[in-house]
C-alpha cells in the first residue's frame, strides 16, 4: 500500500452528498476508540513504521473486498425474500379464494342432500395428508375433482414457497453475521495502523502522505475506448477529492471498488462491487494498449483497483484517511487490465 501514497491533482465539480453508505464518521471514532492500543516499536525506525502501516492497510483492504462481497450476497438475499414473501401472500391469497369456492360447493351439496365425505377432508388444514392415504379421490365427480386437485396442487406449491423462504431467511443470518466479522477484522487493522502513523512525526506523516510515486514505466496516453468509458472518466473525475470510506460506493465516499462501480453507474454500466469480480467485467488488455476508462487491478488477488485516466495515470480510492486521486499507473504491482 506504501505506493497509494501521492499527493493529488485538483478535482472537478466535486458533489458533496451527505449520504454515507456503510460507516458513519461517529461509528469510525467510537471504532478506534474501543480498538487495542497499537504503540510502536521504540527500536522501529520511520520507514519500519511505515511499512507495517503499508501492510496493515493491505490486510484491511483485502478484508474489505470480502466485506463487500458479503455484503452484497445480502442485499441480493434480501431481494430474494422479499419476492419470496409477495409468491407466499399471492398463493396464500389465492389459496383461501379457491377455499372459499369450494367451501360455497360443499354448501350447495349440503343443501342438496349432503356433501360428499372426500370433498369435506379435501376442505380441511390437510388435503396432502389425506390424498397421500386416501384411494377415494374417485368418489368426487370430474367437475369437482379438477378443483381439488388445483386446491392440492396450490397448497404444496405455497409449502415449498414457505421453504425457500426460510432458507433464505438463514442464509441472510449467515451473511449478516459474515459482513459484522468482517467490519470488525477491518475496525481493528485501521484503528491500529491509524496510531501508528500518529506516532511518527508530522515530518514523517507527512512523507507518508507524498508517497514514492512509481518510476520506470513509460507514459501511456490515448482515447477512451468507448461513450461508456468517457462517460465513467468524466464521473471519476468529478470524485477526485472526496474522501475513502470503507464499504462505500458513493456518492459522498468511496472504497477503490465502490468508486469504480459508481463511476460506471453513472454511464449506464452496471458492475459488480468487488474488485475480483470487476476484474473479469470485460475484455482482458495489456498495460502498453490501456487506454482512459480501462480498470486497473493491482496484486496477484485484485483487492485495489483503479480506473486509468491516459498519461500514465488512475485515480483510485486509496485508503482510509486520504481521498480519491490521481496516482502512477505503475504505483503497485499490476495483475491485469480490463476494458469495459
């Protein structure tokens, strides 16, 4: 994470929205607050301190790809059972109207002489019990029993509905329990690497913050690829400068995949939130032919990704405590290029 660091350009038309997505600022300090003490080694030297900082933002942002990952399994869970719910109420719905039909049917029998045994089981709480023993079904004329057998039929379709229900149920549980161990393992990491940058000095802090930049890597330029990719530049640039909010993605902060996710929102293009998955969004190209609006992926697992503005440039959201910028192409290493 050391090459995160570099300061940034100006950005454009900066819209700053109070929503925050994931993490208040309260939540943040109260976060801190409970962590550990981290206290650096007195034999450590700025540059040691630095580096574990550099890891400890590494770990805590390729915990937050998995955070993410979670947390959008259960905003797709939570659609699941909704619609769920609405097939459960719409067969519950129709399974009383077709009671009530053949509830006024076993009326008219009575009154006509007597309602036949096999329609009153049928009527009761549990027709599936009864049919699975009963070898009468015959008994009930073929008007009546083309009903029934949709009353059956209805009946075990709303069980199974119940059933996916409630799986989905548990399965949110799962989830949820998954996003809440995750912000934990995140809270720590970035509460212990924030005091140990307030432990260096403001000279040093300050270094931090410049970063090293990248060198040896040629100046890339060229066109967006595509109205698309012009489209996702323009909204990137208009985020330079707001601020990194883990488990966001926008508009008024963002963690580096939620940026990317955003930024292509805003032209039409729908992607998925992590950085791993945002890798395999599109077409695979080299470095030497990433042109503005191309995705790019840094570290053998994807846990950082950018978007490349042309000049040997991305902006990304780096890491807690900085904003989105403009840094190197070349800032860590890349693990591959993707065009949208």
């Amino acid at each position: 994470m050391a090459s995160h660091r570099r300061s940034a350009r100006s950005g454009l038309g900066l819209d700053r929205s109070t929503r925050v997505t994931v993490l208040s600022a309260a939540a943040a300090t109260v976060a801190a607050a409970l962590a550990p003490a981290a206290v650096a080694d007195p034999q450590s030297t700025p540059a040691e301190t630095r580096a574990t900082v550099d890891r400890l933002f590494e770990e805590a942002e390729r915990t937050t790809q998995a955070y993410d990952k979670a947390d959008e399994r259960s905003d797709r869970l939570r659609r699941e059972i909704a619609h769920a719910q609405d097939v459960v109420a719409r067969g519950q719905e129709r399974i009383n109207t077709m009671r009530g039909a053949l509830g006024s049917l076993a009326g008219a029998q009575y009154r006509s002489g007597g309602i036949d045994p096999t329609l009153a089981l049928m009527l009761s709480e549990d027709p599936d019990g009864y049919l699975a023993k009963s070898s009468t079904l015959d008994r009930i004329n073929a008007r009546h029993a083309g009903a029934l057998d949709k009353l059956w039929r209805a009946q075990r379709d709303l069980a199974q509905d119940r059933a996916e229900a409630t799986r989905a149920l548990a399965d949110l549980e799962t989830s949820r329990a998954a996003v809440a161990r995750h912000k934990r393992k995140i809270e720590g990491k970035l509460a212990t690497a924030q005091r140990l940058l307030n432990s260096l000095s403001p000279q040093d802090r300050a270094a931090y913050a410049q970063g090293a930049g990248a060198a040896g890597l040629p100046p890339l330029t060229g066109a967006p690829s595509s109205a698309r990719a012009a489209a996702a530049v323009a909204a990137v640039r208009q985020a330079v400068g707001r601020p990194y909010v883990w488990g966001a993605n926008g508009p008024s902060g963002f963690d580096c995949s939620g940026l990317t996710q955003w930024a292509y929102g805003q032209a039409g293009v729908g992607l998925p939130r992590t950085s791993q998955a945002q890798r395999g969004a599109g077409q695979q190209v080299t470095l030497a032919e990433a042109q503005p609006g191309d995705l790019v992926t840094y570290r053998d697992d994807a846990s950082h990704i950018g978007m490349y503005m042309g000049d040997g440039q991305v902006v990304h959201a780096p890491y807690p405590g900085a904003s989105v910028r403009y840094d190197p192409v070349g800032m860590m290493p890349v693990s591959g290029v993707t065009r949208v």
